[in-house]
C-alpha cells in the first residue's frame, strides 16, 4: 500500500488545462505539494500547466508508482490495463460511473475487479476524491487547490477514511477553517472494487504520522478482518455507520453501491471491538480530536470530574452531563476546600462545580487569577482525575491565561477540556491557540461531556443515540452484508 | 408586570462612576437605549455619566416606576422601603448575596418577602441580572456594555426567562454575534423572591414583540401554575431544566437556592403541557430560533420530508437522522420524479434523498441552477411536507441563490432548513444572510433534523436524551419541590 502513499512518479490520467474540470484541480494539487515526477496523460494536449503531456501512461519515460485516473467510466478498464503494462503499481479511479450507476457501469466495475485479478495491480475506487496526505503535502485529489494554495490545512494525527467524495473534501476544509484539529491522512474509498477500509486501516495501524483513525463507511466489506484489526489497535478507532436506518439503507445503494447490513449488529461488534461509535459527523470528529489530543485512560476507575465555572447554571447542566454519561462529580479533598476557600468570599461553600464567579466578584481590582490558582489546586488533587473547564471568552472580569492553562495541563498529566462561550471572533481566536497546546475546546456542552466520556472511558463505551437499543447480543459469522 | 418592561422613570440604586463596578454597566446600559427619565442614586456622587445622583429614591423629583438595585445585600431591605415610600412599582434587585449564601442572606430575603407582603411592591431577583428588551433598547442589566455600543443586538421574536445570570449575559452575546437568532426580551429571574417564571410567562404570552418562549430553570416557582399557562399558550415554549441529576441537583442549592424537583415527574408534566424540553443551552435556541422561524405543524401526518444535498453520504446520514427523529421521507410523486430526471444524468436513479451532484457535475459551464429547479419541483411535489436542504459555501460548482430559495420557501409555505458546510467564513457570511430572510441554517446534521422534528411534531414530542426513560405517569399534586 505504500505506493498509493508515498509513490515514485505520479501519472494524472484525465489532467487538462480547463480550470472548471476535477482534472485540472488534480494536477495542480498533485504540483503543489509532491515533489517526484509529475506525468500528465491526455491525448489532446503536449502539454498542460508547463508539463509535458504523454497520450498514455505506457510511454511515459519515467518511472511511474502511481496512477491516478479521472477520465470517462467507459474509458477507465483501457487506461488501466495501460497502467499494468507500464508496471505501475497502485491506480486511483476518481471517475465515478461505475455500479452506483446500474447495470452498465457495474459491468465496467468488474472488468476492472478482473484487471486486478489477472495484473495484480492494485486498485484505489473507483468513484471516490482519492487521497489527501496533509503533513507531506501529497493530494492526489481533485478537491479544490485552493485549500492547498491559500495553505489552509492544518497537519495533525487524525486520519480518516471515508466512504463519501464530496464529503471528505468539503468537510475537510470546514473543519480547518474552523481551527477544529489537524488531520495527517483523508483517504476516500468510494466503491471499493479492490483496495478496501481494511487494507487502509492495516496502513494507518503502522504509519507514524497517524495516532486516531476515523471512519465514515457506508458499508463493510470485510467485517470479520475489520473488527480484527480494531481489536489489535493500540490507536483509537471511531466509526460513523452511514444507513442505519431503513431508508438509509436502501439510499446506501444508489450512492455507493454499498449494502449497508445489519445496524444493531453492526453496532455490538464494533463495541466488542473498542471502537467509539458516533452518529453525526462533526461528533466523529471531536471524538476523533479528544482521542488525538488526550490519551484515552485504560483505569476505568479513573473518572472523577472536577467542574471549573464562571457560571452557576453552567455548572449545574454539566454536572447533569457528567453523570449521564456515567462519570462521577469528584468528591474534593479536605486539603483542596482549605485553599480554595481562601479565593472564595467568606459565605460560599466550597462545591464541586466550583463556581469561581463570587472569587472573581471579590477580587475584582486586584492581581489574583482566580482561574489558575483555582485550576492548580483542583488539578493537584488526588480525588480528581480530569478538569471539566468552562471559560466565558471577552468579558474584562474573566482572564484565562492559556499559556500558563497549558503548563498546568502537561505538568499534572490529567485530561483538561473546556467549554467556550463569548464573541465570535474572541471564541476563534482561543481555539486557534489553543490548538497548538494541544488543548481540546468545545462550543456546546453536551458535546464536551461527551468527549470527556469517550478519553476517560477506558472501555470503550459505545455512545448512545436516542432511541438505540443497549443490549445485543453479537452472533459470529460474517453479518455485514 | 408592565412597569418592569415599559417603566415611567427609572432609577439606578448603586450607580457608580467607576467603569469596573456593574453598578456603572447597569447605567450606561440603561443611558444608551431607555428614552425615560433615568435617575442614578447613590449618596457619594452628586453626579454621575452627566445625570444628577440622587441620596436615595425617595428623594427624586419625577416619577419613578421602576428602581434597578446593585448594591450590597445587607443594604438592600431598606433601599427597598425607601423605594416603597417613593411610590416605586417594582424593583430589580441584582445584586447576589442572598439565599444562596447561607443563613444570613437567608435572613436578608426573608425581609425583602415581607416587604412585598406588607407593601404590594413586586421584586424582581434578587441574584439576577435582570432584564434586556432588545426589540426596544431597554437593557435594565449590568452585562457588558460594549453590546449595544457596538449594536452587538439583533431584533427578534423569541424571548427567554433565565435562572443564571451569567449565563444570560455572555450567552446573549454568543447567540447574538454568531448570528443565530434574534431576541425579544432576556429575563432573568435569579432566586425570585416574589417575581417568579410564571409571572413573567404570563406577561410574555400576550407580548406582541413574543412569538416563543425559552426557559432555563433550576426549580419551579409554582409548577402547576406554569403547566396550565403552557397549556392555554399558543406560543412555543422549550425548558430546559438544570439538575436533572442527583449531583447536579444538589448544585442547585448554592447556586439559586432551588430544590430542583424529580426530573422524570417534570419531564412528564411538560410534555403533557405540551412544552419542548431541551437539555443543551445552544439546542434550546436552536429550537426556539426554529420555532420563531417556522409556525409549528399542528397536522400530525405531515411529517414527510425531502433531503437534496450534494453529498451521497450526507444525504445517507440524513435519511438516519429523520427516520428516528420518527419523520418520515417522502415518496416522490410521479411528476417530480419526471421533471428531476430531466436535470439528471441519463444512468442516475430519482431517488429521496437527491443527490444533486452528478446533476451539477453533467451541467458545468451551462447556465442551469440545478439547485433552485430541483426545489421549485420538490416544493411543488403534494407528497412533500418539508424540505431539508444540504449546502455546501465557497464551492464554485455548487451555487445556491439564497433570494431565489427564500422566494420559494415563501410561495410554497412549506418549512425549509439547511444544513451548511464550508470555510468558516463562507459559513458565517450564508448564516446572517439567511436570518432575515427567516430560513433557519445548522451546522450539525443531527442538530437540524432534531429541529426539524420539532417544526413538524405537531403534538409537541418531547426531544430525548440518551439514557433518559421514556413513559412515565404523571401523579398530580404539586411535585415540583
């Protein structure tokens, strides 16, 4: 699988000079950013964007590893048994047309499985946006070059695999443009005629750029060796299982060909597995980037919660949370309630939540950082396994200093997320630096408790939608449709 | 009630000139928008912000409805009797320091309900940040000035009664600068010593500048009072109820003095009341701004719903989403699918949800707004009942006229959301277009269909969380602690 990663020579099967074309957008993102030899392939042009243009990947003079193809269904088995005879190793089939299409395009779909049969050549889609390597800069992708020209991306350890082009694409730049978290791989699988979640996820499980694996999948093509994988992973794996429902199902079919299987199956072999389960996309990716950020905690009795608020209602919700998702509110210590009733004004117990508003009311024109000093010693508590941190972002009364939050994180080596609330741009700013500490930030509370269920799950819990039955009993065999 | 909202004379107990206290806030806020005689009081200052500051209420020339209390608890009783002997109507008292201090500011309520008693006089808090009436500019609220300098405030139809003060305040600004929604009236209620939610549910109900109505409440004042209201409202109305949970319970003690009650019996009654029930801040205005926007469905079987989106995997997760929020996805009528197979490629199936990729991608370069053709004809389609719609921002193959589209919604009277992804900017720049035009956006999938069920619900289901127990009777007798 390395070829399709990190391949000597790349040829642009489909590459134009034509701006509104996904061939155009391929070759300048491939030369934005790949640094082996670059072979655009169209019999129309000798040359396209300052490159000489071959009429097929066979004479080609270089060496080529890589394919990457965006031309016609009906015109794709020829290019690839082309690439075969050049002895390319790895085509990825970005054209869509095939068995998502109907009789005809299946049939095309299976000449293909039948050049890979006989060649040995391996095959990436086709009907998919190909690969994106955002820490080596490589996408053999016909996204939009923009992201790669303005340098929008953000490197990071999350990669994900997924079963939906238009999706990994967009929501790639959606999620950087929002200072979310920074992602290493994007690989879109589409219809899957040879190369496989599996063969990508066996891939992730060793490369080092790699520390979470997240999955949009529309269907499995080999279940048994995909919850095998998973259960050997020292890496966190989480799954969005696309079809669930009847009607999703069915609309599985006409997209990717995909037979979506048994959901409530489905669910229990994943669970069984350790991996997360999410149901919305953006969730998969903040449980994605809390598990990359923070080291999921294998003591399952590690989940004693400290609330840190400038808000007392806040604090209350979040402690409804905490203990739905089966958390505990930690039972602060006597030494913990002495230095923290020095901050606080003189009538206020001492109670986790801790709500640090009155001590800020009572502080106010002095040089006390109420926050920190109450951060210090909550995280300096032995009753206390993770800090539930709630930051109100542009009001003058409420300072939180985010260096001095970071120092505080690493030293104490326990999980710290926060709640944010404030002004627009004053919310971005702070997630923005935040994330180079390395600091997991949410906007919504109940999503932030979720987080901090899944890294202090130990067992890998699977989360529950409403309306998802608890209990399955999980039948061997292969039930994935 | 009405001279708290629309006061003749207001005065400012605890007005001070220095811009750290909320005393100085609470005036300048008041200063910027309220157009009536505004009357600072406190005996330090002869004068205060250009306006002569009076020793004490009683002394004011003019008349004064309403006095507005920031000062310290034990001086509040008698700055109270003072305003009682002015003639004051009602009195705001924010500053905190009481019930949920401990015994002594047990005491100092305990006087201020005797006062109301002996006199007639109706307070509002105290431990309140009283109230913000956007529509007309009255902020009678210490909260950070800077929003309505800044003309941080957006005009709009849904009012909120809060039990936490902060949380009112910089929870304003974040709704209001993310351009979410607009607002009407903030109230907040604090420990409600006399003036309580059902007091002001039943001023809010007959509020022109009202259509619906969210609460957070940590206990009810009256909570059979409060069902009745709801049940006779023609308004909407969505709780969410701080401490559902045992531990989160208790927090509700030190934080407004509240007995929180038993979260299933409350639960229950609200949604026999037929009152949504949130358990998120953000989802709680996400279902009141849907509300505001769209006249909730009082026909139960028009529940059917169209997806069109440009991603195959969207509109697979989204076809998940509305089949268990117990929405159902439309049969396409014969007609619609006629006319969509004409935008379609020739192999591609008609199908809900559409995917309108392949559409677009066989139309570049024609002028054909595959977008807006595909509306019009779902619109059109008797089978529809809503139309949830996938956007994708700064796509240059994906246009969408927003105009156009909210012309359509218009026409058609059906309810349309979308669903938006893209740069961050894109993202916001679509979102406050599309809140004048009333057309509610999300970003989270799950977020929009579980507000689209709330549009369409027509008997008002109430919304579950995980973990949370479906059925339960509801004993009658006042359960609400």
């Amino acid at each position: 699988m390395d070829f399709f990663f990190d391949p000597q020579g790349v040829a642009v099967v489909g590459a134009t000079p034509n701006p509104l074309k996904g061939g155009n957008a391929l070759l300048k993102n491939i030369l934005l950013g790949y640094r082996g030899g670059i072979y655009p392939v169209n019999p129309k042009y000798p040359e396209i964007e300052g490159l000489t243009c071959y009429p097929s990947v066979s004479v080609i003079p270089g060496p080529v590893d890589l394919a990457v193809v965006f031309i016609p269904a009906p015109l794709v088995p020829a290019a690839v048994e082309d690439c075969a005879v050049k002895g390319v190793r790895g085509v990825i089939i970005e054209s869509g047309g095939f068995a998502e299409t109907g009789p005809e395009g299946t049939r095309l779909q299976k000449a293909l499985a039948d050049i890979v049969a006989r060649t040995g050549i391996r095959l990436w889609g086709p009907n998919c946006m190909g690969l994106v390597d955002v820490v080596h800069g490589r996408i053999f992708s016909f996204m939009d070059p923009r992201a790669q020209e303005e340098k929008e991306f953000i490197p990071g350890t999350v990669s994900l695999v997924v079963q939906s082009g238009m999706l990994s694409a967009v929501f790639l730049i959606d999620i950087m443009s929002h200072a979310m978290m920074g992602v290493s791989k994007v690989c879109s699988v589409g219809n899957k005629v040879d190369v496989n979640e599996c063969d990508i996820l066996e891939y992730l499980l060793t490369d080092p750029d790699t520390r979470v694996i997240g999955f949009y999948l529309e269907s499995f093509s080999d279940g048994r060796r995909f919850m095998d994988l998973c259960r050997q992973s020292d890496k966190s794996i989480c799954v969005l299982k696309g079809g669930r429902s009847r009607k999703g199902a069915e609309a599985t079919l006409s997209h990717t060909a995909s037979l979506a299987g048994n959901q409530r199956i489905i669910s229990c072999a994943l669970r069984q597995a350790g991996v997360y389960e999410a149901w919305d996309f953006k969730q998969m990716m903040d449980f994605c980037r809390s598990l990359a950020l923070i080291k999921p905690s294998a003591n399952r009795s590690s989940r004693q919660v400290a609330i840190l608020t400038f808000s007392g209602g806040a604090g209350i919700v979040s402690t409804d949370f905490v203990e739905e998702q089966g958390l505990s509110m930690a039972e602060l210590s006597e030494s913990t309630r002495t230095s923290l009733k020095k901050l606080f004004p003189e009538w206020m117990p001492v109670a986790n939540p801790v709500d640090l508003w009155p001590a800020m009311e009572s502080h106010i024109g002095a040089d006390v950082d109420v926050y920190s000093r109450s951060l210090t010693v909550v995280l300096g508590d032995p009753e206390v396994d993770a800090v539930f941190l709630h930051i109100a972002v542009g009001t003058p009364r409420i300072r939180l200093n985010l260096s001095d939050l970071a120092v505080q994180i690493c030293t104490s080596g326990k999980p710290v997320i926060v709640w944010i609330i404030g002004r627009r741009d004053d919310v971005y700013e702070f997630q923005k630096q935040a994330l180079p500490y390395g600091i997991p930030v949410f906007t919504e509370l109940s999503r932030a408790a979720e987080c901090l269920a899944v890294v202090l799950g130990g067992g890998r819990r699977r989360h529950h939608r409403p309306g998802m039955t608890e209990r399955m009993n999980f039948r061997r065999g292969n039930v994935f449709g």
